[in-house]
C-alpha cells in the first residue's frame, strides 16, 4: 500500500499510470471477493427500527454533556502534562547551559537533547544545543537545529544568527550573509550586530580567497612566494648568531609587503617565529644589547610590513602570547628605535575599528600612563603617541581600564606635565590634556579628577603663564586646559568650592586674551565654578566681569553669548552690585531684551532671570516703558517656551515688571 500511495503522488505520469492502473486491479480483485461471499450468505435483515417520534431529551442532553466533559478532562489532562515537561525541560535546559559555561559542550548536548524528549517545540533548547554544536564543530547539525527553532519561531534572531555563523565555518558565504540579512529585516535595531557579522564574513571569505591564490603561487613556482618559505625556514633553524637572525627577518620584512606575500607568510607560519629560542629571547629580554635591539627592531619592521592592512594578520600577531604581553614593555623601554617601531606598529591597529577591537581584548590598563609619557618626547614619537590615544580614548572598555590606575598612576604623570610644561613637547601636552578631558565622559574618573588638589593647581599654574605667553604650544595647552576644567566642574566637591576664587580668577584673566577660543572656554569655567561659591562673584564683580559679558553679549557669538549670559544670572542672583552695574551698562535693557528673542531656549531662560533679578533695582523698571517686554515675557510665559524653567522665569520678570511699574 506504501508504494501504491507514493506512486500515486509521483511527478512521473508513467509511475503514477502505473500505480493507478494497479490499484484499480486490487479494487476488482476484492469487489470480486465481495460478491461470492454474499451469495454464500443467508441474508438476514436485522436492521432495528425505533418506532419512538423523538428520543428522551433527558438522553440526548446527558451524552451531549458527558461527552463535552470528557474533552474538557482531556485538555486539562494535556496542559497538566505540558506544564510538567515543560518544567522537567526547563531544568535540563539549566543543567545544559551549567555545563556549557564549563566548557563541556558534549554534556550540554546530551542535557539539551534529553530537554527536547520531554518538550519538542521548545525554540531555546534547539538554539542552545546549536551553539554547543557549534563548539563542538559539528557545523550541519548546528545548522539543523537552527532549521527547527525556526519551525518554532520564524522570528528567532538567535537561531539566523547561530546558523550565519554555521554557514559561515562550512565557507558558506551566501547562506551565511542571507542568514544576517534576515536578522536585519526582523529587528532593524541590529544594525551593529548585522554589520558586525557581514564584515566578519567578507574578511573570512577574503582570507579564503587569498590563501588559495597563495596556495598557485606556491604552485606555480613564484620566487617571491618560496623565497618567503627559504627565509622562515632559515629563521626556525635553532643556534644561530643574532645578526644571522636579523639580516634573515630584514630581508623577510622586504619580501612580504604585497598581500600575496602577507598571506604565505601567514600559511606557513610565520607568526610562530618566536618559537626559535634565541629570537624570543632577544625579543623579551629586560636589558638588550645592541645586537637584541636591533634584531627586536627587525622583528617589528616585518610584523608592520605583514599586518599593514591585513585585518587576519593583525587578529594572528596579538594572538602570541609573548608579542601581546611585551608591548607596553617595549612601548617603556627607553630606546628609540624600539618605541618608535612600536608606536608604528600600534597605529596600525588603532587606525580602524576592527584593529582597535583587538587592542581591546588586551590588559591596556598601563597604556595611558605609558604613552602619556611620549609628552616629554621632542621627535615623532610624542605625535605618534598622541594618536594611538586619541583612537582608543572613545572606547569604553579603554576608559575603564584607565579608571583603575587614574589616581596610582595617570594623575600623578600628568600633574607633572602640566606644571614643568616648559620642558615638554607643548602641542603633545595640549593633545593629552584633551585625552584626559574625553576621559571625563566617564563618572568615575570624572569624580577622581574633580577632586584632585593637586590637578587643580597644576592646571592653574599652567593658565599664569597663557597671558603672557605668546607662543602657539602655550595657547593650544592653555585651550585645551580649560576644557579639561570645564568637564571637571560637571561635578560639584569640596575641593572646587575651595578653589573657586583663584580658578574664577585666572578666568577672569583670560578674557582680554586675543585668542577667541580661549575667551569662550574661559567663559565658560567661569559659567561653572561661580555656582560654587559667593565669595568668587563677588570677587569677578569686583573685576568688571559683568562689563566683559555685556560686551561678549553684543558681539553675539552663539556659545560665547550662551555662557556669558549664564554668567550674568549668577552674578545677578547674589549680588546688588551687579544689578546695579547691569541696569546701568544695558541702557534700556537693550541686550537682554534682545535676548529674549532668540532661539535658544536656554539663552531666553537666562535673559529672562537676570532681567526679573535687575527690575528690583529701583527706578529699573521704568525704562523698559514703550518696549516690547510686556509681549515678549507675555509669549515665552504663556507657551511660546517648551521649557517650564523659561516660561517661570518670564511669569516672574512679568509680575515683577507690573509690580515695580504698573503703567
């Protein structure tokens, strides 16, 4: 019967005639059967009728109901049993994610399995046992298990993503970029991941690519191909002088620059090269003689000339466990040429975003200290240096790693910079106080920073000598300083509030500075600080500061006008003397009101307060008369400002507007 049905389904006319034709055969064969044995038989009617009208209705209500029962009992019996294994399938699924952390992913397999003999349409243990399987390298069976946690969920990102990756170790590449594509089209928000993982699949399909076109090189008898194999094999041949080594890993750094080249020496071996005792020796040692620094400079030309723009070789060379772990040493060793090859090599992986992410997975928590030394560098390796921080400053994990030695370690440095900045490379120190600044995008190394005395006044001790100091390096250290100062006062602490007088101070200083960007930034430090404490308005009121931002006001400048206006409200909010200077030096409130109709909320806010603070002067109100301040306030009060700290404030500079003068 199985074959008569399936030829009956076949896509073949001639099978499924065949089938057809047989199986009206069989059907006469038994209605013939039938009929002799009916004539055989006495026929005997024994059909009973039922001479009632109608049945019982009790009857007909009694099987309907009972049989209405007996389904309810069968479903509560079903859901009873889906609830216990799904419990049991749950607990095997705990037991196999334990042993899947403890790296037996041939156990969590097994528990995964057995999870699955208890609940067969439960997505997360064939998604959790594809992963395993994965692990385990068994790549199709990952791939069928992704195949059945979409029968169960078509939507399950987890299960495209696992079966990318299958695909992707099988050399897959289209079914692997489909499977990524399909996670983007049901959750646009990975965009990152999708990104992530197509450009992981086009570097593995590259390196695919040019392994084979090295393999016909090899082939094909190119001499630069087996003068690059002739070389590592001379390299691995043990006991040897160091300058044979070196004259060999010299003449290998100039025959691996094309991506040919890169990939054969990548094929055979060529990162295994400290294996040879007497070049790893070099290579690691504390002191090195000439001859070791020398051959350890060689060894960092070829690892450049093998990684420039070679994302696999790269991924390859910090996978040496030596190479990772001497870097920073190399980076503070003293000598030149070795830190200046370093840093080149570095660069080379902090220039983009894979390279980055794989100087990421070192311990980097020395590094900022390390490469903020180069400050004191005059040649090229101070700028070099700077780079390489400026590239990894914006990464979180580097940030974190920063926080642990910040106090121990980068602070101290850095004070030290600041305060001997006659002696160091200026634009570099300017480039590391920008460093420092981005690294108080971090809380925790922002509050360590806001409460160091000793930053504090180094920072100061920098900002004396900008007024007199003409030079280009002083003005960008001094600019740069002053940032770092206004991300510091992001935090309020004790040390700010005792400081705040001098710091308010150098400010106030700085605002006759004939570089623009240094009076905006010194603006704003002083748009900060003066919150903290009483006795520093009162101090910059002294010194005419309201004068200097009237006159920053008129200039217009958009974020100097924003400071400075913030300022004013300060000084305004504490003190008469500045009231009264305002009143006087705005005639007619020409600035504020003026204000009061920019774009800038927090601008308008701003004008708003200083002008309801300066309406308790007496006799102030009575020059805004035939101005346009009643509608003005009446707008930005009454719903024109999204803000409600600008529509209060306007509600208040109007009633006291009314107040003072009631014309």
């Amino acid at each position: 019967l199985a074959n008569l049905l399936q030829g009956l389904n076949s896509p073949d006319s001639a099978v499924k005639e065949k089938a057809i034709a047989e199986t009206e055969k069989r059907l006469r064969e038994q209605g013939a059967s039938g009929e002799e044995e009916e004539e055989s038989r006495t026929t005997v009617n024994r059909t009973l009728i039922n001479t009632s009208v109608r049945a019982f209705p009790s009857e007909s209500k009694a099987g309907h109901d009972g049989f209405l029962a007996a389904l309810e009992k069968d479903a509560k019996e079903r859901a009873q049993r889906r609830r216990r294994n799904e419990q049991l399938a749950n607990a095997l699924r705990e037991k196999g994610n334990e042993a899947f952390r403890k790296g037996d992913f041939g156990l969590a397999v097994r528990r995964y399995t057995e999870g699955l003999e208890k609940l067969r349409d439960k997505q997360e243990l064939y998604t959790n046992r594809a992963q395993a399987y994965l692990k385990l390298r068994e790549y199709e069976k990952a791939i069928s298990d992704c195949e059945w946690a979409l029968k169960c969920n078509k939507n399950c990102l987890k299960a495209y993503f696992l079966m990318g990756k299958a695909h992707l170790a099988l050399q897959h590449f289209p079914e692997s970029r489909q499977c990524y594509e399909k996670m983007l089209q049901i959750d646009p928000q990975k965009e990152s991941l999708f990104k992530d993982c197509v450009s992981e699949a086009r570097l593995e399909e590259q390196r695919v690519r040019e392994e084979e076109r090295a393999v016909r090189e090899v082939q094909a008898g190119s001499v630069a191909a087996l003068s690059i194999q002739e070389l590592l094999q001379r390299i691995s041949r043990p006991a040897q002088d160091i300058p044979c080594y070196t004259g060999a890993v010299r003449l290998l750094a100039e025959a691996v620059h094309s991506c040919t080249g890169q990939t054969v020496f990548r094929t055979n071996n060529g990162f295994s090269i400290l294996r040879n005792e007497t070049v790893r020796g070099a290579f690691c040692a504390e002191r090195k003689s000439a001859a070791e620094a020398e051959l350890c400079v060689s060894l960092l030309l070829l690892w450049q000339a093998a990684c420039a723009g070679n994302e696999e070789n790269q991924r390859l060379l910090l996978a040496q466990a030596a190479v990772s772990a001497q870097l920073p040493e190399l980076l503070a060793s003293g000598t030149a040429p070795i830190q200046r090859e370093t840093l080149a090599l570095l660069s080379l992986y902090s220039d983009s975003d894979r390279g980055r992410r794989l100087l990421l997975r070192q311990d980097l928590s020395r590094w900022l200290q390390i490469l903020m030394a180069f400050v004191r560098s005059t040649d090229a390796r101070a700028d070099s240096a700077m780079n390489i921080l400026s590239d990894l400053i914006g990464e979180e994990r580097f940030q974190t790693q920063c926080r642990a030695t910040l106090s121990t370690d980068v602070l101290p440095l850095f004070t030290q910079l600041l305060v001997g900045a006659r002696r160091v490379n200026l634009a570099a120190l300017a480039r590391a106080a920008g460093v420092v600044g981005s690294l108080c995008a971090d809380a925790g190394v922002r509050a360590q920073l806001a409460q160091s005395r000793e930053c504090w006044q180094a920072c100061l001790q920098l900002l004396d000598r900008c007024p007199d100091a003409s030079s280009p390096g002083y003005q960008q250290c001094a600019f740069a300083v002053l940032g770092l100062m206004m991300n510091m006062l992001l935090e309020s602490s004790g040390t700010i509030q005792d400081l705040a007088v001098p710091i308010s101070g150098r400010c106030l200083a700085l605002l006759s500075h004939q570089d623009g960007r240094i009076v905006t930034r010194a603006t704003g430090v002083l748009s900060r600080v003066l919150p903290a404490s009483p006795s520093a308005v009162e101090e910059v009121v002294k010194g005419g500061v309201v004068k200097k931002m009237l006159k920053f006001l008129k200039a217009g400048g958009q974020l100097t006008s924003r400071y400075a206006i913030k300022t004013l409200s300060i000084c305004t909010k504490s003190s008469r003397q500045a009231q009264e200077e305002l009143v006087k030096w705005d005639k007619r409130f020409q600035v504020l009101l003026k204000l009061l109709e920019s774009g800038d909320e927090l601008v308008v806010g701003n004008a708003a307060f200083c002008l309801s603070q300066c309406l308790l002067v007496p006799g102030a109100a009575s020059s805004l008369l035939g101005s346009s301040a009643v509608l003005l306030l009446l707008r930005q009060a009454g719903g024109d400002a999204r803000r409600t700290s600008v529509q209060q404030n306007s509600a208040i500079a109007l009633g006291r507007l009314c107040v003072a003068e009631p014309r």
